[in-house]
C-alpha cells in the first residue's frame, strides 16, 4: 500500500495477440517471428515494429525483404536481412522517431531520437511472418518458394532446404510444422495434431502438445496431449516432461500414453 489511488481500464483491446518465435540452427542459422493480431471484425492498420541502432540503416532488396547494416561498413561488418514471407498488403519503412513516454501516461519526459524498421499491413488480421537471417556481403540470401494452395512455404539457404507448414488454429494463433528436407526426418510441430511431412511418414497427437524429431530421438512436450503416434520414423528413444504412462518404440515409430500427473511426485 502506497497510499496513491490507481484506476485501470482497457487500453486499445484486441480479439487476440500471439506471438511465436523459432530459432532454426544449422550451417545458416536464422530466425521465424509470427505476430498473430486481430482487433475485431473490421479492417485495421497493423504494425510490426523493429528497434534497431542509431548507427543502422536499411537497405530494400525489393519490396519483400531488406537488409540492416551499418552507416559506415567495413568488409566483414555484421548485416541482418529481414523478409516478410508473406508480403500481401505490407510496406516497409526505416523511420527516425522521437522516443517519449506515451501521452496517455501523463508523463511528458523524452529520450532523444530511436530508429526502426516498421512494416505496415492494412488487413482484418495481420498475421505477420518475418524472416530474420544474418548474412555477410560474400553470402547468398533465401531463396523463398510458396506452394500453390499458399499453405506451405519451402526455404533454400545455404545447402540447407527446410519446408514450413501452416494451419490456423481456433484461437487465432499459427500452429506450424517444420521439416528439414535434405538429410535425415528432423521435423518441429507447434500446435498441429496431425502431420504427415512424406507419404507413409505420420505424426498424430490426441490433444495439444508440441514434437520435435532429431536423429531418431522424439520429443515431446505440453499438457493434455493424451496419445502421440508416429509411424513411418526409427524412434530410438523419447524425451518427455514426466508425464509419459506407457511407450512403446519400434522401428517404423512409436506410441505413446499421458499418464496423470500428481503434484509434488
């Protein structure tokens, strides 16, 4: 108790916000951010804000994607190439701004001038998907492909071939598959109950939960997924979050039962 009154009240609300982030490793690295928003019913301008060093600029490759780099590079200077991979209604913009608390706190102080890479979508929801990939001047850039029904996109870099797979959930959030298409069945499943990257190749899920696949290890993680099969897969052993009843691995896959979980056990 501080002995000031405070009154709260909605700002600005939303149907639904989500925000995803994946870290893909390998001989490239890179990053997926999806921002999920929906205000309500009607269209709205959405923004995807990216604060970024006084000392960068941005430079557009086309009307997709840029790359960050310094005022003043040297050769071996670190750059940041950020993609939209969905680029239906969007616009990018490099802007200085003036950094100040917002008018509605009734705090007037400034702090001098940001920048930021702002990429603008006029749309119901705006179901941002943005590609974040570090790059050297002497290295290649993705090479992006979208499959023709729009729900799966395939990306090429570096030797590397991975493919992402998309499905709306009920909630509003990007539930999403990833496969890596060339060398072994590594695969993530986010929010998606039943996948099947390959023909005979399948992953099914009797409730919410997250798979990853990596050199024959399943993992597997959330509450209230109930029963996880894979066929078509050599599992040669399961990483779970304790709440594994019964499994059974085999060559061609595995299956596996939740068990109740009881507090303190």
């Amino acid at each position: 108790e501080n002995g000031v009154s405070t009154y709260k009240a909605p700002y600005n609300p939303v149907a639904n916000a989500f925000r995803t982030a994946l870290l893909v490793r390998g001989q490239r690295p890179y990053v997926l951010i999806f921002d999920d928003l929906r205000k309500d019913a009607a269209e709205h301008d959405y923004q995807w804000l990216m604060q970024t060093p006084m000392d960068r600029v941005f430079s557009p490759l086309d009307a997709t994607r840029g790359v960050l780099t310094l005022e003043k590079p040297t050769p071996d200077a670190p750059q940041l190439l950020v993609q939209a991979l969905e680029s239906d209604q969007l616009t990018f913009d490099f802007q200085t701004y003036k950094v100040e608390s917002s008018p509605e706190s009734d705090d007037h102080e400034k702090f001098g001038d940001g920048k930021r890479l702002v990429a603008t979508r006029h749309a119901v929801e705006a179901n941002f998907k943005m590609l974040l990939v570090p790059v050297r001047a002497d290295q290649e850039t993705p090479n992006v492909t979208w499959s023709a029904d729009h729900h799966r996109v395939r990306i090429d870099l570096g030797g590397q071939s991975d493919e992402l797979t998309f499905q709306k959930q009920a909630d509003g959030r990007t539930g999403f598959a990833l496969t890596r298409r060339n060398g072994g069945t590594d695969l993530l499943l986010v929010g998606l109950r039943d996948f099947s990257p390959t023909p005979g190749v399948r992953i099914t899920l009797g409730g919410p939960g997250n798979v990853a696949i990596s050199n024959g290890t399943l993992y597997l993680s959330g509450a209230g997924w109930k029963t996880c099969t894979v066929t078509g897969i050599t599992i040669r052993q399961v990483s779970h979050d304790g709440s594994v009843a019964t499994s059974v691995t085999t060559a061609k896959g595995c299956q596996l039962t939740e068990g109740v979980i009881v507090a303190g056990k």
